[in-house]
C-alpha cells in the first residue's frame, strides 16, 4: 500500500530527517519519499495508515493522512550510492589538506578552521560509506558519531581563536584566504551535486547533506573575511570568521545528534 500524508510543520531539512528517521523504525515500512517544499511524505507499507500516523503525531509536525494510492519513486541502488559517497570523500579529504596548509601558511583562522571542518566531513562520508547495506539503527548510530565528531571539532576551533585573539595575532594573507576558499566553494558545489543524486534520505546520507549545505555558507564567509581584513589590515575579522564557523558546526551538530537520540 501507498499512504500520503501532509506534515505542515516540516519546512526544514531537520524536521525532514526526524520524519525519516521515526518511520525508519517502524516494522512494515519498505520504502518513503518526502517532498520538503510540498510538506508532503508518500510511504510504502503494508501497516494501517492510522498506525503511522499515530507514530508521526508526537513529533508535533501537524500530521494529516491525506490518502492512499499513488506511486513512489524507485530508491537507489546501494553500489550508486557507495559511489557517489567516495566521490564526496574524496573531494573533502583534498579540500582539507590543501586548506588546513594553505592556512597555516597564510595564518588565517578561517581557513584553518574551514579545512578542519573538511577533515570532520571526510570523516562523515567515510562513516557514511561503512553504513551502506547496514541496518536503520546501525546507520543512526553513525550518524550520532558523526554529530559527535563535529561537535568536538568545534569546541577545539573555538578555544584556538580565543588564544589567538588573546595573542593579539596579526593579520593573515588575503589573497590566499581568498583563492583557495573559492576552490573550496567550487568543491563543495560539486559534492551537493553528487549528494542530490543520492539523497535517500537515511540518517548517515542526511548527516552528509546538513554538513555539506553549511561548508558552503562557511567558504561565503571566509571569502567576506578576508575582503574585510584586507581593508581593515585587521586580524580581528578573520577570528570573528573563524568563531561562526565553528559556531555553525556545532549548531549541525546538535542538531544530528539530537535527533538520531529521539529516534533511537
């Protein structure tokens, strides 16, 4: 059977993921399709549809059984997927090299603690890869080490822009602040795309997606940074860079963590 049903507080690829990972605990579900901008989850079971709606109600997300029948679409196969998650490791795994020493070179926090933040997503797409095939729990578990991992990131990058702040360091090179932060723009760019077609939505891809999404929004920022150090001859921007960075990966952080716990 084919079930619709309308989820009108789910406007974020948060809510997204906690759908997904509630219904991949229910026995009886083989396959689930969300439309995020239509706040509309199509399900395949063979359940009573009032069953899943009454596990989807205490997320407080306004569910609405619209329907059965219908189609849903095919899920990808396992080998495109493992694919596509090597060539996102791939891609971060040079993206932290290469930023984490371009930064130390050029002395810019917010390089560094970009690249760092790649060295975290490499990590992520290699746990992804170990969960290809396993169970939904076994895939939950990885995405909650994965949140782990970033939060602990971040705790380390804060701590060094406050020494270096303390330290009253100079300002870094901008130009290379500038250059390689737009390779790492174009690098991520292209992970999304091989990430959108593979978006299944199981916990360790999602986790993928909510780290990528923010690299993006994190090399904006560097490139800002060093165009505002570079007017200022100020080390201070790079440090404020430095810091939101680290602020934005542990708010991703929580939020895998959080909910990988309430569904486990």
């Amino acid at each position: 059977m084919i079930s619709r049903f309308r989820i009108a507080d789910m406007d974020c690829s948060a809510e997204e993921e906690l759908v997904r990972m509630t219904l991949d605990g229910l026995d009886g579900i083989s396959r689930i399709a969300v439309d995020l901008n239509g706040r509309e989850v199509t399900i395949e079971h063979n359940l009573e549809p009032s069953t899943i709606a009454a596990v989807l109600k205490p997320l407080d997300l306004g569910t609405t059984h619209l329907g059965d029948g219908g189609s849903i679409a095919a899920p990808v196969d396992q080998e495109r997927e493992r694919s596509g998650l090597q060539i996102a490791f791939a891609i971060n795994a040079v993206l932290f090299v290469g930023e984490l020493g371009f930064g130390l070179v050029s002395r810019s926090m917010g390089l560094i603690a970009d690249g760092l933040d790649m060295g975290a997503d490499a990590s992520v797409y290699a746990l992804s890869l170990a969960a290809v095939g396993k169970s939904g729990m076994r895939k939950k578990r990885l995405a909650r080490t994965s949140g782990y991992l970033q939060f602990g990131l971040a705790v380390v990058g804060l701590v060094e822009v406050l020494r270096r702040f303390i330290a009253e360091s100079g300002p870094p090179e901008t130009t290379t602040m500038i250059v390689v932060s737009l390779l790492a723009l174009a690098g991520n760019i292209a992970t999304m795309a091989v990430l959108s077609r593979i978006k299944t939505g199981e916990a360790h891809i999602q986790a993928s997606w909510i780290f990528t999404a923010n690299d993006i929004k994190v090399n904006t920022l560097v490139i800002a940074a060093a165009i505002v150090v570079s007017l200022t001859d100020s080390a201070l921007p790079d440090l404020v860079a430095g810091a939101i960075i680290f602020v934005i990966v542990a708010n991703g952080a929580r939020r895998i963590v959080r909910l990988s716990a309430r569904v486990a």
